[in-house]
C-alpha cells in the first residue's frame, strides 16, 4: 500500500466508533524503516492550516486492521496523545 492510498482513508476507534479523521501523516523508525505511529488531524482542521491545532498521534500498535476505505484503531481516549501543531503559530496559514 502506498502512503497516498492511507491518506484517503477514515479513522475510525473500534471502543467508541468515533470518527477521528484521515491519515495526514506517519511516523516511521529509520533504522528499521517500519511504521512507529500514524498522525491524524483532529476534526474541523482544513488543510492542515485552518481549524483546531491539535492532532491525534496514534502507534502502529493500535491499529487493528487497514481496510479499503477506512483504518480501525483499537485505543482508549486517555491512549489518544494529542500533539500541538506548531504550525498553527506560523503566521502564514
């Protein structure tokens, strides 16, 4: 599967089937070049600029299963690390 394929696909969390958003981005080790975690914008975020400046950071470990349309993850809200978008202090966007 190719990383722009990902991005086209839903996030859904299996414990609340809440919507979480698309894959915006992913983390991987370079040494091992496997996938560490997946990034997620939170909802209401346009084009990474314009909305909420938070994003949902989830490990790779948390994924259940990669389907055709959408990405099951399988995590607790408090397992949800939500990271600060420094971007959103450019004042560019």
């Amino acid at each position: 599967m190719r990383f722009l394929e990902l991005r086209e696909k839903e996030v859904i969390n299996c414990k609340d089937c809440k919507r979480l958003g698309c894959v915006a981005d992913i983390e991987f080790d370079p040494c091992t070049g496997r996938i560490i975690a997946i990034v997620v914008p939170s909802p209401g975020k346009f084009f990474s600029c314009f909305g909420s400046c938070t994003e949902y950071y989830i490990r790779f470990k948390n994924i259940v299963r990669i389907g055709p349309d959408i990405v099951l993850v399988d995590i607790d809200a408090c397992d949800i690390r939500k990271v600060d978008d420094r971007r959103c202090n450019d004042k560019n966007c």
